[in-house]
C-alpha cells in the first residue's frame, strides 16, 4: 500500500464553468458535494459544455450554498446573481443514452446566460436522481447508479501531478493541471499510476477506480479565458499514452482517473490517502 498527499481540490457548481479551489471538500454518493450541481442545456435538451462552447471557460462561478445563490461573472457581461429554484417548471433533457427532468432556472438567467455566451441557453438544475445508463465494460461500476449531478463520466475524477510532469516535457508550451477540470490532485505516485489505483481514501473516506479518463479538445482550452489556443498536447498524448484499440470509450487519450465513491466522508488539502494499486 502506498501513500499520497492531497495537493489541491476543485469542484465545478455549473458544468463546463470556471472551477472553484477549495480546502475541504464534503464528498458523497453523488460527488463533491454540489459539484455541477447545474448545467446550460441548449434547445435540444443537451447540456453544453467546452467541446462546443470553449468560452464557458471565461465564465467564472461562485456558489453559495447557506443562501443558494449563483454568482457569474465576466469581464465583458460583468456579475448576474442567481437563487437557484427548488421547484419551477421542469425541462426534460439527455447526456449520451441518459435521460433525465430537470428545474428550469427561469427567464432572466437563460437571457443573460444566452447573450454572455451568445448562444441560446436554460440554466438548469436536479431536484431528483436519474439512473445512468453506460453499459460499456469501463463503467459497469456506474451502470444503472444513481446520478444527480452533470458530472461527465463519474462522480470524482483524481489526478497526479508526476503525470502532469512528464506530459509537459513532452509540450512545446506547458499546461497548466486546470486544464484536465480534476475534483483532486495528488502527489507521490509515479507517472501514470493514478490509472492503478484500486482504492483510495482514509478513515474518513474512501474511493475505487473506474476507468481512466479519456481526453477531448477540451484540454486546449484555458480555464481562466476561454479561448482555444493551438496545442500539442492531443497529439502527444496519442504518441505515447494511449488505450489500444478495443480497449477505448472514446478517444482512447488518457489522463487521470475517474473515481465511484464507496465511503463517504471529508478530505482535505494536505491530506494523506492510503493507496492500493492494481498489479
């Protein structure tokens, strides 16, 4: 078994959004505790996110939850404050083969999400669960669970900053780990074990891996602008760190590692995690 320190935590409140560091996180069935808690969702029922969209990256997010309220904010747009709405009309909606309702955020968020971002938009947020639906053999731990969050893939996804290392040698310019919208970030593995890990916790929480997580034109995309500057970092990933075929979900491009959580619990940054790894 080995050992790992917790070197920064993140949660998202509204999906494909800024992120938020914190320094205690309270983490349970459905992830960090109101971790994409909301989502845009355009005419066609699909929540938005960086693939199309790479200027919600510009769009900086804080949450409040004691008042429940969403604060926006832009450097053109400027401040648009929000109280989420328990019950609203509902809105129905879909993510790859699940399908959900939702509560619709009302008239005066979709009109200042929609000319911020210029792209027509409901803010939108769960009041009840769905059941996921990912029959692939990477995700039987998820299949047919309950989600209530527009997490992509898992409920918390973990990186190592060994693995960002190594990755960045290979860059012409440098990323920053921002860039991969990981919930946690640990040091004291080597390069790419986070990929391993079985389980992970300690007495106050545990994890067990799911799959890694596989890459898209997200990780271009600056987390603090919005724009999408060329990179290499696609293309050196599938030089050297790629599933083979047969094995992929999607573009086959790992880094870090999607996570189900089997303990709830708190963790801090500076924790130490005990760490169990696959053979």
């Amino acid at each position: 078994m080995q050992e790992v320190v917790v070197r920064e935590l993140a949660m998202f409140p509204v999906k494909g959004c800024q992120g938020t560091l914190l320094e205690e996180a309270t983490i349970t069935k459905a992830g960090f505790a109101d971790d994409r808690l909301f989502s845009m969702l355009e005419p066609d029922g699909v929540p938005l996110d960086q693939i199309k969209a790479p200027q919600l990256g510009g769009l900086g997010v804080g949450w409040d939850a004691s008042s429940s309220r969403l604060t926006f904010s832009h450097p053109e747009a400027g401040r648009f404050e929000h109280v989420r709405r328990e019950t609203a009309d509902r809105v129905s909606g879909h993510y790859i083969l699940d399908n959900f309702e939702v509560v619709d955020q009302g008239e005066e968020a979709s009109r200042w999400l929609s000319e911020t971002i210029g792209r027509e938009v409901r803010l939108v947020t769960a009041d009840q669960p769905w059941k996921v639906n990912f029959p692939h053999p990477d995700f039987v731990k998820l299949h047919e669970t309950e989600k209530s969050r527009f997490y992509p893939a898992s409920p918390v996804s973990i990186s190592n900053v060994a693995s960002l290392a190594v990755l960045n040698d290979r860059l012409s310019a440098p990323i920053p780990m921002n860039r991969f919208r990981m919930n946690i970030v640990v040091e004291g593995l080597d390069a790419w074990d986070e990929e391993r890990i079985e389980t992970i916790g300690s007495s106050s929480m545990e994890l067990e891996g799911v799959t890694p997580a596989e890459r898209c034109i997200i990780v271009t995309t600056d987390q603090e602008t919005g724009e999408r500057k060329k990179s290499d970092v696609l293309r050196e990933l599938s030089k050297f760190h790629r599933k083979p075929k047969g094995k992929r979900f999607g573009s086959g491009l790992s880094f870090g590692q999607y996570m189900a959580v089997s303990k709830e619990g708190v963790v801090k940054v500076g924790d130490r995690l005990k760490v169990t790894l696959k053979n």
